[in-house]
C-alpha cells in the first residue's frame, strides 16, 4: 500500500479544489476592483442603512432580555414590545422635561468657561516652559508655529470658502443622522418581533450538511454580541456612577458633565479613559495641584475597581482578548472607519475571530481524522512487510 502524498494529507481532491476556489476569488476581486463604479449604488445602499441597523442591534441585544422575561409571565410578544416602546418614550419625555434642562445647563456653563481653563492652562505651562532647561527647544518650537498661523492667516480666505463649499456635506450628513434616527425604531420593532427567525431561516437555506456547524457560528456570535454590548453598557454605566460620585466628594467643578464624558468615552477601550480625563485633568491644574492629586486618586481607584472588579464580573471569559491586539484592532479599525470603526472595533473582531475559530476546528477536525487514518494504514503496510 502506497504512503499517503502530501496532496492526500491535506485533504486530497478537495485541496486543489480549495486552491481553485481561492485563485478564482482573487481573479473575481481584481475584476470587480477594475468595475468599482458599478457597485457605488450598493455602496451607497448599505451607508445609508448601516447607522439604523446598528443602532437597532444594540437596541436589540439590550431589549431582547426584557422582551423574553415578560413572554415568560404571559405577555405576547408584540404587546411586550410596544409596552417597552412607550416605557422608553415616557423616560425619554421625562428626562427631556426635568434632567436634560439641568444637565443642558451644566453643559452651556462647561462650554463656556471651559475655554478661560484652557488658557490659563496654556499660560501656566508657557511660563513654566520658558523659566525650565527646556527654553531654547520650546522657543525654537513657538518660532515654527508663528510661521504656521501667519501662513494660516493668509489663506483664511481659502479657508472659508471651503466651508462653504462643504456645507452641503454638513447638511446632508445631519438629514442622513435624522432620517437614521426616525427609521431606527422601526427597524428595532421588527428585530425585536423576528429577530430569532432570522437564523432559522438562513439555514434553511443552507445544505443540511453546512447547518449544523453554522448554527454553532450563529450561537457564538449571538453569545460574543450580546455580552460586549450588555457588558460594555452596564460597564459605561458604573463608571459614569463612581466618577460622579468621585468628582462630588473632592469638589471638582462640572461633576456631572466629566461624568457623562468618562462613562461615553469608556466604550472605546485603552483609548476612551485617557480621553475623558483629558478636561477634567486641565480643569484640576488650573483650580490647584492638590485638586490634581485628588483627580489622580478618584481616577485611580475607578480604574482599579473597573479592571478588578466590574469588567471581570461582567464580562467573564466569553471575550477574552489580551490588550495588545486590542489597541491593534482599535488602531486599525479607527484608520480604516474612523469614530464608527472605534467604537464597532472590538465586536467585529469577536465575530471575525468565532468564525476564523471555527473554521480552523472543522479543518482540524479533518487534519485530526486523516492523520489517525493515514496513521493505521501506515501501521497496517509495516505490519504486513514484517
């Protein structure tokens, strides 16, 4: 009996098949890339439902527990839904009415003394420059920058006229958020309502040898989705709590708003802390140096608390990714797509991982098969020689 050739070890036939299929995908995306333009009208399809059909997933992983729970006690589903629908509309009218004013408020008087903050902190830090070791470097640095604004204030002119050339982007893109946010509901009500025949169907479709394994895929990536947006949410939230609880206990001014920022900006891993203690860093320098080190220190233990405590209870192991790859995918997602490829990052990287993952198992488990056959068979041959 023959030994198994490296053609057969790799799965036999279906290796050149695999091999073809990869060539032809190759040849099929340089042709499309040649042709691009005749896709712009799909391009522009899915830009233009992207923003209400995340919106509705994240609605949708955050709701869908709600929806289930009052299904158990006896309430249809659809009754369910629009019972949860005017629960939200009433807290939204509430909040508009009695805590958004406040919190509006708060806001206006941030954006407006914000800015004295800022310069007195620019002061401060261009005398401490000037008097420090580092004068001749930071004086060199201040000459190339006044040739920059006195080359900014001569091309003000072109300056504006491009924005008024681009206002016309800045409209359309405030109709596209409106028209999104309208549609949004709309599109969660049905998620809600059908979500769960979505996969069902999809498998329906497939051969039935494909749909058990597909079926793993779908549950995983139901599982990946539903614990970063519900852990992630409730994350978000609990930091915003400790935060505002921090900044009252040391008297930091704007309580409130930096709160709201830290518990926004936590979403985006690594990333989002060192950007929400930005202002209030610049806040503290400028009120006093032991109002930093209470910053430091509220900072510091929220960090701590979140890392050690919330995140592992929340998250468990069921989206482990070590912090390298995650300022990579953030890296890269944020190049790639901007503030939406920040924030979406890390999901889309779980679900490229389940699949990739699952993948790789069905081409071990075939791996694994062919070489205990090709093994006994080996043994067999050696066997019978003797």
């Amino acid at each position: 009996m023959k030994k198994p050739n490296i053609i057969q070890f790799l799965g036999g036939r279906q290796t050149l098949y695999i091999l073809g299929v990869v060539l032809l995908t190759g040849l099929i995306i340089l042709l499309y890339n040649s042709v691009s333009f005749i896709f712009t009208p799909v391009i522009i399809l899915i830009s233009t439902i992207a923003l209400p059909v995340l919106l509705a997933i994240i609605a949708y992983y955050l709701l869908r527990p709600l929806v289930k729970l009052l299904d158990k006690v006896g309430i249809k589903k659809i009754w369910a839904i629009l019972l949860l629908f005017i629960l939200i509309a009433g807290g939204l009218t509430f909040g508009i009415m009695s805590i958004i004013p406040f919190i509006i408020e708060q806001a206006k008087g941030f954006v407006n003394t914000f800015p004295n903050y800022l310069e007195q902190f620019i002061t401060g830090m261009d005398g401490w420059l000037k008097g420090s070791f580092l004068a001749p470097y930071y004086e060199s640095l201040m000459d190339k920058n006044g040739e920059f604004l006195d080359s900014l204030v001569s091309d003000t002119s072109q300056l504006l006229s491009d924005t008024i050339n681009n206002l016309t982007n800045i409209v359309s893109t405030v109709a596209n958020v409106t028209i999104s946010l309208i549609t949004f509901p709309f599109v969660l009500f049905y998620l809600l309502k059908d979500g769960d025949r979505l996969p069902k169907a999809v498998l329906k479709i497939l051969p039935p040898k494909m749909r058990t394994e597909t079926k793993k895929v779908f549950d995983r990536i139901d599982l990946q989705l539903k614990s970063y947006i519900q852990g992630q949410i409730m994350v978000s939230f609990c930091i915003g709590i400790m935060m505002y609880i921090g900044f009252l206990i040391i008297g930091m001014d704007y309580a409130l708003i930096l709160a709201a920022i830290a518990s926004v900006t936590s979403i985006v891993p690594y990333l989002g802390p060192t950007i929400a203690i930005t202002p209030a860093l610049i806040i503290a320098i400028v009120t006093s140096p032991f109002m930093v080190i209470k910053l430091v220190i509220v900072w510091t233990i929220v960090q701590l608390s979140e890392g050690k405590f919330i995140s592992p209870q929340i998250f468990g192991k069921s989206l482990h990714v070590h912090p390298v790859t995650i300022i990579f995918v953030l890296l890269t997602a944020g190049h790639l797509f901007g503030v939406f490829g920040v924030i979406l990052g890390i999901p889309g990287y779980a679900v490229l991982r389940t699949i990739i993952e699952q993948l790789f198992s069905l081409f071990k488990k075939r791996y694994n098969h062919y070489f205990a056959k090709a093994g006994e068979e080996y043994e067999i041959e050696e066997n019978g020689a003797g």
